[in-house]
C-alpha cells in the first residue's frame, strides 16, 4: 500500500480524534512513519526492497518510538496515538505479498496473509469505519456544545 493512502487512512482516523490533538496528530504520524524506511532506496532499489516492511514495521519499533514520544512535550496522548496509527498502518502491510517483519528483531521473517486481491476491499473497510467514526464524533461534539 502506497504512503498516500496510509496518510489518507491516518486522516480519517485522527478525526475521530480532533478533540485531543496531540492523540490525534500522533495517529496521523504513527500512520505514515513506518513507511520512512523507503528513504533507503537511495543506497540503491535491492536496498530498498531488503528494508522496506522490516524494521519500521515491527511492534517492537513502534512501541520504542511511541515509548520516546511519550516523554516529550506532546506526552502520552501523541504517544498512544503514535501506536495505533503505526499498528493501523502495519496491518494493513501485513495483507499483501511482501509481508512484514512484525516481530522484529526477534524474528526476521516476514509474516503475510497475502491477501492482495483483498486490499482494496480492506482499504475501503477501514475507511468507511474511520468516515463514520469522524461523522459520529462530529456529531456527539456539536450536541455536546448545545
């Protein structure tokens, strides 16, 4: 799955959370971060295809990193927020060919369901959640400011 679609998806799940904006905006970076590991396609494309979905993937990265956030000015809420966008972001991966290095690094393998004629019906479930989510937050807010 391209990074566009990671950050539309992390979008639409943030609304969800647009009152807290640090949870929010972790949701939004957790979404997209795992997929900085294509800057290693400048050492050349057999790197970027060996480091693509390993390491970034993990939730043993992922947990370090929200694990950083959590003590800087943004604190837990960006944090948790990191987290799941990260683990949204990885289980969407973990549906095609390539697969993920989701243990790493205590295991290297990469795991996959393959499940690649599906991705596009996956995609449009998480979306359509994420919409209704924002609509129903949306919804309960401006009730709420009655």
């Amino acid at each position: 799955m391209d990074i566009l679609t990671h950050a539309a998806i992390g979008i639409i799940a943030a609304g969800a959370f647009i009152e807290t904006p640090e949870l929010a905006l972790g949701m939004l970076a957790g979404s997209v971060a795992p997929d900085l590991d294509v800057l290693s396609r400048l050492f050349g494309k057999r790197s970027m295809l060996h480091c693509h979905q390993t390491a970034s993937h993990s939730v043993f990265t992922l947990t370090l990193v929200a694990g950083l956030l959590a003590v800087t000015p943004l604190g837990t809420a960006a944090a948790v927020g990191f987290l799941a966008g990260g683990l949204l972001h990885v289980l969407m991966d973990y549906t095609n060919t390539l697969g993920v290095t989701l243990l790493w690094p205590v295991n290297k393998r990469r795991m996959q369901v393959g499940w690649v004629f599906f991705i596009d019906a996956w995609v449009m479930a998480v979306t359509l959640s994420g919409a209704v989510l924002t609509v129903f937050s949306i919804i309960v807010s401006s009730h709420s400011s009655w």
